[in-house]
C-alpha cells in the first residue's frame, strides 16, 4: 500500500530542501533524469551505509523476485535480475539514518510537487510512496536486464536511487546504471553508482535502463514515489480484476 509522505522533519534545513527541490523540478521537466552528488554528506552517508552493511551480514536480503514466472530456477533468474532485497517503511529503530535519508527525500518530492512550472512536477500529484526497497548486488557478475520500472501505469511515476559505494570504479567494478531517455535520441545516461549520490527519473516508458555486470558489492536505496491519480485508478483496476477472477473461480 502507498505510505504517506513524512512531514518536513526538524533536523532537516528548509533552504537545503527549497536548493534541492528546484534542481529536480528543473532537470526532471527539462531531462526527465536528475542527478545529484553529495546529498546527504560524508557523515551521514556513511551512517546509512553503515545500517545497510548491518542488515547485509545480519542476513536480512532475499533474492529479488521476477514478476513473471519464467524466471523460477535461480540461474535464469540472476541472468535477469541479480540483485538481492530488503524492504523498510523507514521507521524501524535499527536503522534512523534510512528513516533521515528518506525524510529528505520525502520534503524534496513533496516541495519539488508544489513548485512553479504549472504547480507540480512534471503533470503529477505525487501524494504517497512505497516502501524503501534496499538492494544489493552482491558483485559476482550480477546485473539486471533493460527494463521499465511502471511499463503498465500502476501508479508510480519517480523513481528515487541513492547510492552507497564508496570508491567505485566503473571500469573494474562495472555495476554502471545506464538510462534510455525516450527523448534523448540515441544518446544515453550513465549514471556511476557514486557514494552518496541520488538520482530521480521518470518511473514509466520513459525510462527503460538496466544495470550493467557489477564484479564489486553494490549497495542502493529506492524509493518509487506515487502519482495520486494514476494510483487510484489502478487500484481500482486491481480490484474489478479480482473481483471477475473471483466471480469466474466460483
Ligand atoms: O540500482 C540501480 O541503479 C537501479 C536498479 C533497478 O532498476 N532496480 C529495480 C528493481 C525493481 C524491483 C522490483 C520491481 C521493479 C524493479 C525495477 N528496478
Ligand atoms: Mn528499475
């Protein structure tokens, strides 16, 4: 289910998040990518980093799951997408500096949606997102094959990743993000999955990318932000959907 977008937390400075928030407007109407370094600064980057590497050796990731079935053997399954998960809502007491990554990131979608070029990002009412999706690659080749984040308009329309890798050097270490923005033509995004990095991009067909072969652990944070209107409807299509393959089950 979408959880609501945290209120401005105290700790965080309000002309920081007003900065932050015009670069996103500007570079997501104008790219439909944004991309931004430094975010959160050596200290606290290195505390959320820290709570990851916590939760990695404490066990806590699963393999990522494929949506469709063909994938089930776990060979053909990493080929596509080698990436293994975990789950927050940003308030587990384990890990505050998530939680204080995710306020912030929260205040920048939240302002980045009311600001000027017609009063939203982009057309869209962001109002709710999931939950923090923590993936790592655990370097052994592993990649995830080009795809689209919301190819069928199930309500989620920014993607928000924050890197945590320290060091990487996309030469030796590949794991490189690269993005195919529908309108640039023929060129591309390469985005290096830098230490304390954050980037936004449009969720839909906008943005088919892929993760290149990463032979180094590498660690991200994503966030999918929800399109209030986008997200009503496809709730309600999920539910006439259940409801005919109940009525056609009895
Ligand atoms: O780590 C990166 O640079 C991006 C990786 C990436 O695209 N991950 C990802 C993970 C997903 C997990 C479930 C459903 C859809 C998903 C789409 N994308
Ligand atoms: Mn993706």
């Amino acid at each position: 289910g979408a959880l609501p977008i945290s209120p401005l937390s105290k700790q965080i400075d309000d002309r920081v998040i007003d900065h932050y928030s015009r670069v996103v407007v500007k570079d997501m109407n104008k790219w439909g990518v944004c991309a931004m370094n430094d975010f959160l600064g050596p200290e606290k980057g290195s505390l959320v980093l820290d709570e990851v590497l916590n939760m990695y050796s404490a066990g806590l990731f699963r393999d990522g799951q494929l949506v469709s079935q063909r994938g089930g053997a776990g060979d053909l399954r990493r080929a596509i997408r080698g990436d293994q998960i975990t789950w927050l809502d940003g308030k587990e007491k384990e890990c505050p500096n998530i939680g204080l990554l995710i306020s912030q990131v929260d205040a920048i979608i939240l302002r980045a949606n009311k600001m000027l070029s017609n009063g939203k990002m982009g057309q869209y009412t962001i109002n709710g997102r999931t939950k923090a999706m923590v993936a790592c690659y655990p370097g052994n080749g592993s990649r995830y094959v080009k795809h689209v984040d919301n190819p069928n308009h199930d309500g989620r329309c920014v993607t928000a990743i924050y890197y945590l890798n320290r060091d990487w050097n996309v030469e030796q270490d590949g794991g490189l993000l690269r993005i195919f923005p529908e309108g640039w033509k023929d060129s591309v995004a390469n985005i290096e999955p830098i230490f304390d990095r954050i980037l936004f991009f449009w969720s839909d067909r906008r943005n088919p990318h892929e993760v290149q072969p990463a032979y180094r652990t590498r660690y991200a944070i994503t966030l999918w932000y929800f399109d209030a209107d986008e997200r009503n409807m496809a709730c309600q299509r999920y539910q006439q959907e259940r409801k005919l393959s109940q009525s056609k089950n009895t």
